[in-house]
C-alpha cells in the first residue's frame, strides 16, 4: 500500500506526519523504486503509533521510547518461543527434567 | 457491553474532561499491543473504546443516561489486527508475520536473540527457581482504575469500587489525594498458594481538572472575575471554594493579577488564593469614556515602564 493510501485509512493522519514518522524510524516500511510501500506489519504499528499520540496523548519524545522497548519485548517473546520449541524436540526425561527445575 | 461508566471507573456525572482522563489511562493499560500474550487484551480494549465512544459523545451519552440507547448493539466496527498480531502475539508464529524482520531489534539474525542471551536466561531462571521450590507464593495484586472530581479529591471522599475478581470495596479517600496516587488495600488481591498471603488491591486514582480550581500543593488558586467598579470602589463579593461559598471583601483599589488570601480555605490546612481579573463592562459606556476624557490621574503612572528596553 503507498502512503497515500495509508493516510486516507485515518480521518486525522496526514501525509507530512506520516513521513516525518518514516523519517524517524518510528515506521519502515519496505523501501521500492516507486516509494516506500506499507504493508500489514506496517499498517498495524501506524494504528499503534496512531493510538499512543491520539487516543492516549503520549508526548512525540516518549514514543521512540515505548517502541523500542515493545520491540525488544517482542524479540524476548520470539527468542523464548525458539527455547521453548527447542525444550519441545527433547526426550522426555530431558523435558521433564527442565520442567521441574523451572516449576 | 457493560456499563460503560462501569468500565471506565466514572461516577455518571463525570464531566467531559474526566471521561477523557480516564480513557487515556485506561488505553496506557489496555493496549494489545502492550500485552502481546494476553488474549483478553483485544476485548477490554474494545469494550474500553466503545464505552469512550459512548459516553464523549454528549448526545447519545444523554439518550443512554435516560434508558433510550442500550449499551448493547452501537459498539465500534471490529478494529483490524494489532501490532503484536505480526509480531508473534497470541497464537502468532514464531518470528511474526511477513516484514517483522524489519522491526526486530537486531536485523538479520534469529529475531535478535543470541546464544549466550538463552544460556543466561537458563542460569538465571533454574537459580532463582531452584532454591525455592517449597516457597509459598503470594498471591497476586488487583489493579483498579478509580476517578475523582476535583473537589471529591481535595475534600475526601468514599466510594464503592468493584474490583476485577466481583467483589465490592468501600475505599475512604483522604481529603487532598493527589492526581496519579496508587492506594494499597493490603491483602485485598487474589489469595496466595500454599499457605502465601494474599496480594493487595492497587487503587490508581486520577483527578480530573475542574473548570475554576487549581491546586498548587494543599492551596486552591482560583481566579475571580471583578467588575471595574468593584475592582476601584472595593466590594464584598461571594467567592466558591472547595466547601462552599463565602464573602470576600475585595479592598478599593485593587487591580488586576492582585491576589487575595482567604485563610485554611485551602485543602487541608492549605490557603484559597484568589486572583482578581478585572473585566472592563461590555459595550458602549458613554459616561465612563466621557469621565475618561477629562479625567487626570491623581497618581500618574506607566503600566508599560520595564518594557521600554527590549
């Protein structure tokens, strides 16, 4: 999806405000020939940005923040899901050991 | 859909600036995004919403005050994914969606996660747990949304809160309690496992503005409109304070910005400072301006002198 698109999915977004974001970082969507081109992911985090300065008036100096630690969250999430999954293709005695030193 | 006052912690005569105030708290908390493992998170969030976008709407929030407008039936369209719907939230992949590789907070490898994070992670975790494998655990803290009016806030107050888990609390709110302020009811969370006690309930307390008081620690600042003639004549005039009316002789002379003290009339044992705004009267006043023009200043003075100098 282009900007423009993106932009007219939100009654109060403009266009310079949506790029001042790409600009930061705060939104990257994948960079084509023709201009950046959002997808899913990116449309789902422009809500996101949308709902901290809109919905819960989050100052523009505390988003970069909040982002980079949700992300690093995330990542954490993903990495314990690679353990997890890794703990799953163990034999038994070996799963059963970890579960009863983590319980 | 529950009570929409119900679910944004309102008393039904909150005023705009309330509704407001809570709302953005409650977002800060209820946000999906910021709770990617809990599926419940979408739900309160919407139920959040559509309370917000019942009640900021004078007109339907009167019809559904009068029993005309069911809760029921006018909710939001279904919002699309969230964020954390890409990023591996509940029942997501295990990396995220297409593009996700964009946002992880080291690019290129598996999701910013390294060997030595998951060998630390597992010393960590076995030490911490290992020793306390007979420990009794303590129950969990309740975490409740409670707003007040300005004026419940500075003279105390006492309310009845349902807490998440149905049960209903009498809390006493000291008079003065301060917007932002986190109340702890002990032992009044979820009970504790293998004999642990039990958690406590956190009250966060958020204080709406009110249209004419300020606080400024225990003392209540309030600007009074004076008329000209009060304002050079002097006056007694009816003051609000935060427990009611009272006189307050405004001395001859006094000008704009002059601030009077009307003593213990504060929060607590703070002052009620009233600050004098003389309004000039509306429309035309041939009289005054014929006074005016012949009138000469017995005490001539420059109210601009000091800004001479740039």
């Amino acid at each position: 999806m282009q900007l423009t698109a993106v932009v007219a999915l939100f009654s109060d977004l403009g266009e310079p405000e949506l790029t001042a974001w790409v600009e930061r970082g705060w939104v990257r969507p994948e960079q084509a020939g023709t201009g950046p081109i959002f997808h899913d992911i990116d449309i789902a985090r422009v809500r996101l940005i949308h709902d901290m300065r809109v919905g819960m008036r989050i100052e523009d100096e505390t988003i970069p923040m909040i982002l980079s630690l949700l992300d690093q969250v995330y990542d954490l999430r993903a990495g314990l899901r690679a353990v997890l999954r890794a703990v799953d293709a163990q034999p038994a005695p070996v799963r059963e050991a970890i579960l009863a030193a983590i319980n | 859909m529950r009570d929409p006052y119900e679910i944004l912690g309102l008393d039904r005569t909150a005023d705009e600036a309330a509704i407001k105030a809570a709302y953005r708290k409650l977002a800060k908390r209820h946000h999906p995004d910021l709770h990617p493992g809990d599926k419940k998170a979408a739900d309160r969030f919407s139920e959040l919403n559509n309370a917000n976008d019942l009640l900021s709407d004078p007109e339907r929030r009167a019809r559904f005050d009068r029993g005309e407008l069911d809760a029921e039936g006018h909710e939001l369209p279904p919002r699309g994914q969230f964020y954390r719907d890409f990023r591996g939230g509940p029942g997501g992949g295990f990396g995220g969606g297409p593009g996700a590789e964009r946002y992880a907070g080291t690019q290129g490898d598996s999701a910013g996660f390294t060997e030595d994070d998951i060998a630390a992670f597992f010393a960590r975790h076995f030490n911490a747990r290992g020793e306390g494998a007979n420990m009794h655990v303590p129950g969990a803290d309740l975490q409740y949304a409670l707003t007040l009016g300005f004026l419940e806030a500075a003279n105390g107050t006492s309310r009845r809160v349902l807490l998440p888990d149905g049960r209903a609390l009498d809390v006493k709110i000291p008079a003065g309690i301060d917007d932002g302020h986190t109340m702890r009811l002990k032992g009044q969370g979820r009970p504790g496992l293998g004999g642990g006690p039990p958690g406590d309930a956190l009250i966060e307390v958020t204080v709406a503005p009110h249209p004419f008081f300020h606080r400024s620690g225990d003392d209540v600042i309030v600007d009074l409109p004076v008329t000209l003639k009060e304002a050079v004549l002097g006056a007694s005039v009816s003051v609000p304070t935060i427990k009611g009316h009272v006189k307050l002789t405004i001395p001859p002379g006094s000008g704009d910005g002059t601030r009077l003290r009307l003593r213990g009339r504060g929060i607590r044992e703070g002052h009620q400072y009233v600050e004098l705004k003389v309004a000039v009267p509306p429309g035309q006043e041939p009289a005054l301006a014929e006074f005016l023009r012949d009138w000469t200043p017995s005490h001539p003075f420059n109210p601009r002198a000091g800004m001479e100098e740039p």
